[in-house]
C-alpha cells in the first residue's frame, strides 16, 4: 500500500542527530466504565494504560537516557515552569491526567525527594518523593465523558447544527436503513438498555460502547460473534466520524480547530520562550481527535484515521531542528519543523507512536513556517473568531462582551493569570458547565429519557439470552428493559 511505503520512509529520516525542542501531547483518557452508565469511571485498567503511556512518553522525552529528550528538560524532579498539563472538568479525563503525570515524573524516592530546612532538619517528601503536578482546567468540554456526544459540549451553536444535520444527510439515511435488519438482531445483546427502536444506526457510538465495555469487565455477558462486534465497531466509527467532521462544513469540527490553535500556540510559546516551557500534555475525548484527522487530512494519509482513536490513544506534535541548540544559541524559527506522530491505543516502548504526514501532503517534518500556515486555515484561537465561526452573538458573544479587554485572546486553557474569572481568555470561562446545551441532539435526548425510564444499563446475561433463543424470538421484545426506580 501507498501509505505503508510512505510510512517507511518516514521513519528511517528520523534521525538521531536532530534535536528536539519542545512537544505537545494531546491523550485520550484510559479504559472506563460505559457511557450509558454516567457517571464514567476511570477503571482500573485505564489507570494502568495512562500510567503506561506517561512512562513511555517519559522514556521517549524526559528521562536522563530518553530516545528523544527534549533539550533542556529536567530529568527528574519536574521543573513546574517547563510543563503544562490539562484537562476539562471531568472524572474520566482529570483521572487519567493524574495518572499520565506519575508515569512522567513518578516519585523520585528517599534522596532526591528531601529537603533540608534552615534548623538542619531533613524533610522527606511523602510517599517516596510523589511529585504534585497541576493539572489546568479546560473550562469547554466539561463533562464530556459523561455526554453521548461531545459535541453537545462545545456550546458552539452552528456546530450543534452541522452535526445534528449529519441526521438528515443521505449518507445516514442509507446507512441507517442498510443495518436495521443488522440491529435488530443485535437487540437482544442490549435489550436491557436500548428498547427495540432504540437499536438502530441511530445510537451506533452508545450500543457498541456498552458491549465495548462489556466485552472488556464482564465475564456473564452475552456477546455478539467477532464479525458481527466488528461491524458494530465500523458503524460506530462511520457515526462519530460523520459527527465530528464534515468537509464542506467545517464548523463541525470546532473542537479540532480550537486543539490546533492551541497546539500552534503552545508550540508558538516553546519557540519565543527559547525553550522556557517545553511540554504540553492535553486530556481530551476522542471526538476532538477525530475533528482533528479531517481537518488535518490526515485520511489521506491512512484511511485509520475514519475509525475512533483507542482508549489512551496519543497525538504528538515534536519540534525539532538540525541547527546547533546550546545554552547560548536558540535556533531562530527558520531551522525549526515539526513532525506529527499518532499512536493507537497504550503507548509503551514495544508499540511506539508512528509519524505521519500531515495535510495531505506526504512529506514531514514540515518547516514551522508551512505547518503554521497549514493549520491557519482551519484553527480558531481566539473567541471572536469562535463567535463569528459559530454564528453565536450573545452573552461573551455580544459585541460589548467581544470589544472589551481580551477579546482577541487564546482560547482553551487558561494561563495562571487567567485563573483571576474575568473575561480574558475568552471560550474558557465563558462556556464553563455549558453540558446543557447538548440535549439539542436528538441522540443525546432520547438516551436521557432512556436513563429515566431505565435507570441504569443493564446487559443481558448469557444464560438468559440462551433462555430467550430458546424460548423463540417471540417474546424477546419488552422481557428485556428493566425498569428500576
Ligand atoms: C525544625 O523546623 C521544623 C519546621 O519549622 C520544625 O517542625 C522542627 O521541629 C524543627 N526541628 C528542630 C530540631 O528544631
Ligand atoms: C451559542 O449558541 C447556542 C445556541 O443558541 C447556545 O446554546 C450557546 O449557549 C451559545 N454559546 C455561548 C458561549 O453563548
Ligand atoms: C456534509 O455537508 C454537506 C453540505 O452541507 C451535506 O450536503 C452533506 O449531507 C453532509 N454530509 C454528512 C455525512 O453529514
Ligand atoms: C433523511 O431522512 C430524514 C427523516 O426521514 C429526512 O427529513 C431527510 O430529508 C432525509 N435526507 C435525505 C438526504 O434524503
Ligand atoms: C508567536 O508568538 C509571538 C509573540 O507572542 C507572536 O508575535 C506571533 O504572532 C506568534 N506566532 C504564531 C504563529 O502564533
Ligand atoms: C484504532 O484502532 C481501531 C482498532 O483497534 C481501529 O478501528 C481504528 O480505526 C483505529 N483508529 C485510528 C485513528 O488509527
Ligand atoms: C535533519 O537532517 C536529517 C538528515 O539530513 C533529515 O532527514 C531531517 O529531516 C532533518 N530534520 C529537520 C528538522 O530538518
Ligand atoms: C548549560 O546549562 C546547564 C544547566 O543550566 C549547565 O549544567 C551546563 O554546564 C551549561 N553548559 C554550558 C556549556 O555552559
Ligand atoms: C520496556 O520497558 C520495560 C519496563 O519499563 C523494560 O523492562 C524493558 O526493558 C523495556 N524494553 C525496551 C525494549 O526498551
Ligand atoms: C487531502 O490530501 C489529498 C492527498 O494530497 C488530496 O488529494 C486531498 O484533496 C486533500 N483533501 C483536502 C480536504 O484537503
Ligand atoms: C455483568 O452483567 C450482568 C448481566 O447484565 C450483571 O447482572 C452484572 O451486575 C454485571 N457485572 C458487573 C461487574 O458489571
């Protein structure tokens, strides 16, 4: 295959003699409890994927012995003004953040970990030298582990649009009348949650979900054969990726324009500070991912890209440069590119993040100059271009909110002097605990109604879905859906 050949070639121009100055990690959280079951866990298991990936990003950037350490970077005690971890409020993500960080900088024991004070007495850091890293706020997103859709999250009024019009798009209405045959023999494998007509293409992401989940904790659960939790998989990532973009409708992937703005800005600060902060490390959902993919052209690149991104999945971008980087030269933005990397899943040094051409145009690392350009035609960083983009005009909105101080800047997460709650910095505090706005998807609504009616998920045991075969299909419907109080 084309992109396979392309791969290889990307691979062996990494060379070792170049230097990296800075990266940007934007992770999907670990395994959790489902989405039909709110609120989302971090389970034990995704604890264990963050806490691999952050030790494999630790071995990849910040260890003394890193394959590509970051110039400049502390080795083992974290120096807080080099590091800049986020997350939207939310159980899942703000968990998994915490745990990404420990893998980084895990405890750095007796010795490092100790201080001698003024009266000679040595004080140990507890728990082994455990270093605390904050974690900043994303203030849009909040909660989005717990909604069905993401995009209910973004408050972004014209994106709510363009993703509630993928329902009335050709694409949906063949597919959705394509697999009704296909659902309704799913239906009992979920009756217990979803009603009948409630299993349909319609809440493809929902129903795979929960025997995603299933598939992984639950040994009594009744599951569908390979093929057939195959194809659930492939409608699940069919709907979410027409959820998340749309290439005449740009808007629809807002939230992969804001991460790209904030990437670009990030990066943008490694570059001016001369290496001041070095790391920036994102929490974020894999619908902002996949946003990203098709706004990015990264499909052209491999057709993957169309599937949702594993749990613990990774995006990476790394500057990097070949000129001379020492205490006294910083190299100017000219010699600077960058080289975009994807991993799949849990990252550790047995399946490393592979690089990726960006934009579609088969060549990396891009020079700084192409890639900000590049991504100039699709981010938005500042809320005045989120207004216009999302058609919103009251409340931050409203042309007195939009002329007063800060209107023009960055979006997303907040500086440490943002944390004063006035306006500057825009979208981040405006569109804080916003989730409301998400029942304006019909997806969303009528799997809210489900949890009152329902009360809780319910999955159909194996003995039992042997007791209704048995019993004929007859009497399937209705015995399923369990109404608890
Ligand atoms: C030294 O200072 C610490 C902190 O003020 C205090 O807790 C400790 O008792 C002092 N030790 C001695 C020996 O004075
Ligand atoms: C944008 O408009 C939508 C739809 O009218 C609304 O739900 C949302 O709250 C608005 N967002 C902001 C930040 O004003
Ligand atoms: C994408 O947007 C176009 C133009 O608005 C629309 O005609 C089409 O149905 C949309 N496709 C999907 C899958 O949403
Ligand atoms: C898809 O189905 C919806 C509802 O039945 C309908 O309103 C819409 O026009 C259909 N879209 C297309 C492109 O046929
Ligand atoms: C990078 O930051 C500098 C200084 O803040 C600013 O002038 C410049 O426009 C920024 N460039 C990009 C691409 O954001
Ligand atoms: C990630 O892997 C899953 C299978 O585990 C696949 O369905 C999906 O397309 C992949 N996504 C990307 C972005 O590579
Ligand atoms: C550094 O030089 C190597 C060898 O010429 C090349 O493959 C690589 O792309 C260069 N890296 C940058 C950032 O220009
Ligand atoms: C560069 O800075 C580091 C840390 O500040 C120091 O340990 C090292 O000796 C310096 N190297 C030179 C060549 O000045
Ligand atoms: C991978 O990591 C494990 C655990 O940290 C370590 O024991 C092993 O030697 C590493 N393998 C390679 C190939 O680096
Ligand atoms: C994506 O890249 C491919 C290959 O370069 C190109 O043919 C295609 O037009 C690009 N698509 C978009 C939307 O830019
Ligand atoms: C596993 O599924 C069965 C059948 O739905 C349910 O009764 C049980 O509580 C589940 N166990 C766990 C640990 O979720």
């Amino acid at each position: 295959m084309r992109s396979s050949i392309l791969l290889a070639s990307l691979a062996s121009s990494t060379v070792s003699a170049e230097t990296v100055l800075g990266a940007y990690i934007f992770s999907r959280h670990g395994d959790r409890t489902a989405k039909s079951t709110p609120p989302t866990e971090l389970t034990d298991l995704g604890y264990q994927e963050i806490f691999t990936s952050g030790s494999y990003y630790r071995s990849r950037y910040v260890a003394s012995d890193a394959s590509r350490r970051i110039h400049g970077i502390a080795p083992d005690i974290v120096k807080l003004s080099q590091i800049t971890a986020s997350a939207p409020v939310d159980n899942v993500l703000q968990a998994s953040g915490i745990g990404f960080l420990q893998g980084l900088y895990p405890p750095v024991g007796e010795t490092l970990g100790s201080q001698t004070l003024r009266n000679s007495t040595v004080i140990q850091a507890p728990m082994n030298g455990y270093q605390l890293l904050p974690l900043q706020v994303v203030q849009n997103g909040a909660n989005s582990e717990d909604a069905a859709w993401l995009q209910g999250a973004t408050n972004c009024a014209n994106a709510q649009i363009s993703s509630n019009d993928y329902f009335r798009s050709s694409e949906y209405n063949d597919t959705l009348a394509r697999t009704k045959e296909f659902y309704a023999n799913m239906h009992p494998y979920v009756e217990r949650t979803f009603a009948e007509d409630q299993t349909s293409f319609k809440n493809a992401y929902t129903i795979w979900d929960l025997l995603n989940v299933a598939s992984i904790h639950n040994a009594s659960v009744a599951l569908p054969d390979d093929a057939d939790f195959f194809q659930l998989r492939t409608l699940a990532d069919q709907h979410e990726y027409g959820l998340a973009y749309n290439a005449s409708e740009p808007i629809r992937a807002v939230t992969g324009s804001i991460i790209a703005a904030e990437v670009t800005d990030a990066l943008n600060g490694t570059i001016t500070g001369k290496g001041k902060n070095v790391l920036n490390i994102q929490f974020g959902a894999y619908a902002g991912m996949l946003s990203y993919f098709g706004l990015a052209n990264l499909t052209a690149a491999s057709t993957d890209f169309y599937g949702v991104p594993d749990y613990a999945s990774s995006l990476v971008w790394e500057l990097v440069t070949n000129a001379t980087v020492s205490n006294t030269s910083y190299p100017t933005a000219d010699d600077i590119s960058v080289r975009f990397f994807f991993h799949n899943g849990t990252t550790s040094n047995i399946s490393e993040p592979v690089e990726f051409p960006l934009f579609g145009t088969g060549r990396s690392p891009l020079p700084w100059s192409e890639f900000v350009a590049s991504t100039a035609k699709f981010s938005i960083g500042t809320q005045a271009e989120w207004c216009s983009a999302c058609g919103n005009s009251t409340g931050v909105c409203s042309p007195a909110a939009l002329g007063g101080e800060g209107a023009s800047g960055a979006l997303g997460t907040s500086s440490s002097d943002d944390s004063s709650g006035g306006h500057k910095g825009g979208i981040s505090k405006a569109v804080a605990g916003v989730i409301g706005a998400m029942v304006t998807l019909g997806v969303i609504l009528g799997l809210e109604i489900l949890f009152f009616t329902v009360g809780g998920f319910r999955l159909v045991s194996k003995k039992r879905l042997a007791r209704n075969a048995s019993n004929g299909s007859g009497d399937m419907s209705g015995s399923g859906v369990e109404t608890k109080a």
